[in-house]
C-alpha cells in the first residue's frame, strides 16, 4: 500500500465517524492507519517512515523511545535496502541478476528467504517467491522510469513461459549462500514487512520499551499493552467498502497483518485485478478469500501466511486455521462472509450489522 499521508489524514477523519462500534472506543491502528490516541493517554513518541512502498508510523512510550524509534528507522531502511527488488546492488536484485550462480547474502535476507520457503511447504506453493516475473507482468510493481504502475494484463504465451520459471522448492540456500535456476527471479515483497516489523520489535526491546505500537503499512505490531493498561486495538478494513472498519481486534505482544485484494489493484472491462497471484495459474488468486488476516507472535510468519491464506482460497484457508492453532485469523470472502478463529473470539468487536462464523480448534 501507498497511499501516503492523504489518506492518513482522511482515514483519521473517518475513525471518528466510526465512534460507536467496535467496544465503544476507537481502535489505535487501522491497519495501514493510525488514529489519534484517546486523549486520557499520554503523547507517546511517533515516526513516520516511508520505506517499502509503504508509509509506516511507529509509535512507542517511555524513556528510551526516540531513541529506540530512530534506531528502528534505521534498521527497516537497511532492510528495504537488501531486500528490494529495484535496488540494484541489493540482495535480491543480485540473487535476480545472477540466476544460475550463488549468491552471497546478509543474515536477514536467509532468513526471509527460509521462512519464506518454510511456508511455501506449509501451504502447498500458496506462498511462492518465484512467482516475481509474474507480478512484474502484472505490473504490481514500482518499476518504470516515473515509478509509477503500469497495470496490464499480460498475454497467456508469455504467463505460460514464466510458469514455467515458478518453483520456490528449487531455491537453494546453503548458509549465506542463495541460488535460483538460470531465469528465476524472487521478491519478498509478501514477507519483507513483516520481518521489518520484527526486526523494529527487537530494537525497541533492546532499548527497554514496554508500549509501543508499529504500523508498517497494513502490517501491525504490538509490544505489551498502552500504558493505561488497556490492549491496544487493533482495526481491520473492510475490504467492500475500504473507508469502514470491519472489526477491530484487541491485542497485546502480536502481530497482526492483513493481505487483502483492495491494497494494489486495476480494473479493466469491469473487472478487477489485484497484486497477490495464484502461482498455479499467474492470475490473481481468486480462490474465494478478498482480505485475509493473521495474528500471532512472529511478523514473518503471520506476513508470509496472509499472503498464502489469501491465495489458498476459503476452504483450504479454513481448514489451514483448524489445523495451526500458534495463529489466528480473520478470513473475508467473496459473498462477505467472515470467519473468525476461537483465539480472537473474546478480543474482537465486528463493526455494526456483521457477524461471523466461529473457527473452533
Ligand atoms: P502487501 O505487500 O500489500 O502488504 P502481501 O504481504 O500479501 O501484501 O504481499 C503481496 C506481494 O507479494 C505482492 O506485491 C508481490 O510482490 C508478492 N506476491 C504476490 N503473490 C505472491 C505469492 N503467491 N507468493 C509470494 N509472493 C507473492
Ligand atoms: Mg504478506
């Protein structure tokens, strides 16, 4: 997402509208959103960073917290350096650059990339890093001389050949050593923010922040709870109607990260097209799901497996949820059912006329 500040600004605005729903209180983050904190609060110390293609705010309380914030700055701006894919001496532009041959990368670029792998096992190629010459076809991505998107739907002989090239389970790492086939090309796009955010977590431990709350452009983090002791609460879009709240969840020490079809999309003839591809077909996956999120303790995992719920569609999506009871979720479909994993049941508050179908474990 890139909407920048203007929306920040609009979507602030309408927070308020949305007072009423949702526990009585506005959430403190929507998302890629962040809305004033209730005023008996104290100011904490705020960032807006702009890295990822994302415009992100981060927020902490307590001594150290400007300090731990410029540090975390820091950090996700290295990080964007070694993972972007338009950044030429990147790790990944020289993974993409020299497919065939190795590659010598940083930790944190292993460590994307085996988590990554890791979940693409999981979800049977839902998640597949491969899939990057496909989503530049698409053009879902910041690649032209303005830096603008240049939306097209690519023609099937030219999918077909990239299909071709799509396989995560061919990536080789060996220690800090990272090969792709002759012609694979990766991005980590679906998991860079969410090891950013716990990369930024890890920095504002280390400088003794107890309360704080990263909203990396869609991708949230939380560390303990707002300093009135309160969870901070957490609000998901709806993904029909992008200026409303869904839900929003109450959480304290969790990511929660949402991939949903509303974030980079085009229409063309009446239909739309947007940025997560089904790495079975090179089309949009359309399986089913428009908005999936996941909560849980890691921001990797919970950035790689909304991606990957996404793409698996409702019934396996739902039967992934069952199965993995270390995250939660919130799946939206199609025909805007919601379905809700039993860990959120106490701490989520639906926006006003939905409802959702409980996930048991
Ligand atoms: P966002 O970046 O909007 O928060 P995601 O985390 O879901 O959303 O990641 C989407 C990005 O991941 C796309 O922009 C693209 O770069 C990449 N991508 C798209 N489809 C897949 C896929 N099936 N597996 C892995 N990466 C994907
Ligand atoms: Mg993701």
């Amino acid at each position: 997402m890139k909407k920048g500040i203007a929306l920040a600004v609009v979507m602030g605005m309408l927070l308020c509208g949305c007072a009423g729903n949702a526990q009585n209180s506005l959430p403190d983050s929507q998302e890629s959103v962040v809305s004033k904190e209730e005023s008996k609060l104290p100011e904490p110390e705020s960032r807006d960073v702009f890295a990822m293609d994302t415009y992100m705010v981060l927020k902490a309380y307590g001594k150290n917290a400007d300090k731990a914030l410029e540090e975390a700055d820091k950090e996700i701006q290295r990080l964007e350096s070694i993972f972007s894919v338009n950044i030429e001496d990147s790790d990944i532009a020289k993974i993409n650059a020299n497919s065939g041959n190795p590659v010598t990368v940083n930790a944190s670029t292993r460590a994307a990339i085996n988590k990554a792998i890791e979940v693409g096992d999981m979800t049977e190629g839902a998640l597949d890093i491969t899939v990057y010459p496909i989503v530049r076809e698409w053009g879902f991505t910041t690649g032209d001389a303005d830096n603008e998107p240049y939306y097209k739907i690519p023609d099937d002989s030219l999918l077909e050949w990239h299909l071709g090239n799509v396989g995560y389970d061919k990536i080789l790492v060996n220690g800090s050593i990272v090969t792709v086939p002759t012609d694979y090309e990766i991005d980590l796009g679906s998991v860079a923010k969410g090891y950013a955010s716990d990369a930024a977590r890890q920095i504002l431990l280390e400088h003794g922040i107890t309360s704080a709350l990263l909203d990396l452009g869609g991708n949230v983090m939380t560390i303990g709870k707002k300093p009135d002791g309160t969870k901070w609460s957490v609000g998901i879009k709806n993904p029909v109607a992008t200026d409303q709240l869904l839900c929003s969840l109450e959480v304290q020490d969790k990511a929660v990260i949402t991939s949903g079809n509303y974030e980079r999309f085009f229409e063309q003839d009446g239909k739309k097209y947007w940025h997560i591809i089904d790495p079975k077909t090179g089309y949009p996956a359309d399986n089913g799901i428009i908005s999936a999120t996941v909560v849980g303790d890691e921001g990797l995992t919970c950035d790689a497996l909304s991606t990957a719920l996404f793409v698996m569609g409702t019934e396996k999506a739902v039967k992934f949820c069952k199965e993995h009871k270390e995250i939660d979720a919130v799946l939206v479909t199609k025909d805007m059912k919601v379905y809700v994993t039993d860990g959120l049941k106490n701490g989520i508050a639906m926006q006003d006329g939905l409802s959702y179908e409980l996930i048991k474990r």
